[in-house]
C-alpha cells in the first residue's frame, strides 16, 4: 500500500539548463526529472537534504507526490552525486506499475568477512561486482542482495551461481551471460612485502673494509710525500743498476 511507502514531495519546475540547475543547487535544491511509459517527462526539484533522506530510507520503491497531487510510486533510474562532498545533485525516477516486473541495479552486500578463514590467517577479500541487474515487482525489489563470504578460504572465488536471490527476484545477466562466469569475490594468499635494499652507509662500510690500512701503520694523506729513508732508498737503487 502506499501509505507504507516513503513519500517524496517535489515541486514542478519550469526553469532548464545549466545554469538554473547551478542556481538550484546553491540554495540547496536539487533538479529531477520523472519518466513514465507513454508519458512526458515531468521536470521537479526538491530540497537535497529531503531528496537525500527519502533515497537513503525509503528502500528501492518510493512514492512520488507533485504539489497536492496524487502519489505515483516510482524507482530510481539515476542519481547523480557530488565526487568530494558526495551531495545529491540530480535525479532521474521512473514511475512503474505495481504488477509489471521490472528491471534494476541492486547493490551486493557481502556478509560475513571478518569470519572468512582465509581472512583469519591474513588473506586478502577483494569485492569484484558490486552490483547485479535483478528482475522483479516493483514491491520486491530487495535494498541489496547479500552474499556469504564466511566459508571462503584463501584461493577460494565465489560466483553468482552461490548466491541465492530473494523470493521473487531473478538475476538479468543478459542474453549468453552465465552465472558462473560472474564472479563476486576473491580471497588471495598474503600480499609478501619485499626485504628493502641496503642503505648507502651500510656499503660505504663494506667498502672501507676492503681498503683498510694494516695494523701498526697509518695510510699517508692524499698528497703526502714519501718519507727520506724511503726516498734515499729508491735512488741508490737506480745508482746501484747504472
């Protein structure tokens, strides 16, 4: 029934283009369009932060009310967000039948990570698909499609064949699309983090050690000239072979 639905007040709105669209969004409106079969297109726009609560607990089926008009329930089609501050900034809602089934993106909710063995021992869960296209009623279309991870050892994969759908809703993977070949996530061995290379003063070290002078003598400066002795040596050497 409707009255067990999140209504969505919204306002008609006349004004188009970029730059009303840049006026309504800083005096904290966001712009929308509703889509219906046979019908035109119906431009609203409505305070953010109603906009934004009505998405966040209304689930997937909401009631959409223009001025003092009759509800019209309706799904979303599109949002559009605001990349840093994540504010919504635009709104496409489709209005639907509630006995026609149809089509929409769910999110997929993975349950159970922390107790995954694999991720006890330190293994790494990656989230493949974050979400499936489903097919269903208007009134069963689920708020996320959960998914058990807590089984998964390390190497194991998890696939859309293992995860069992809500009562009434079916997968729409599209035409020679299987569920086994999508997959939901992977548990991978540990990431090994590689030894760092020696530093610089530890093979200035080594290399010191390598010319070191032997015990009991000190090494001449650079420059230095040979002692006398040693001098007056190397000459009477070269008299002695004249």
């Amino acid at each position: 029934m409707a009255s067990d639905r999140t209504t969505l007040k919204v306002e008609k709105r006349s004004e188009f283009g970029s730059r009303p669209s840049r006026r309504l969004r800083r005096s904290g409106l966001v712009p929308g369009v509703v889509y219906g079969e046979g019908k035109e297109a119906r431009a609203f726009q409505v305070p953010e932060r109603v906009a934004r609560t009505a998405l966040t607990h209304g689930g997937a089926l909401i009631d959409l009310q223009f001025d003092a008009g009759s509800a019209t329930p309706v799904v979303v089609k599109e949002q559009q967000r605001d990349p840093v501050r994540g504010w919504l900034i635009h709104l496409d809602l489709l209005e639907v039948k509630l006995d026609e089934a149809i089509q929409a993106e769910v999110p997929i909710e993975l349950l159970g990570t922390e107790d995954a063995p694999g991720v006890k021992e330190g293994g790494v869960l990656e989230h493949v698909t974050h979400q499936i296209t489903i097919e269903a009623l208007p009134t069963a279309i689920p708020e996320s499609i959960p998914a058990d991870v807590s089984g998964m050892s390390i190497g194991d994969t998890l696939q859309l064949s293992a995860v069992v759908a809500p009562e009434g809703v079916e997968f729409a993977l599209g035409e020679g699309v299987d569920a086994d070949e999508v997959t939901i996530a992977t548990l991978s061995p540990p990431r090994v983090e590689e030894e760092p290379e020696p530093e610089l003063e530890e093979e200035a070290e080594l290399v010191g050690e390598e010319g070191e002078v032997p015990e009991g003598e000190e090494a001449p400066e650079e420059g230095e000239a040979p002692a006398e002795g040693e001098a007056a040596a190397e000459g009477g050497e070269s008299r002695d072979g004249e």
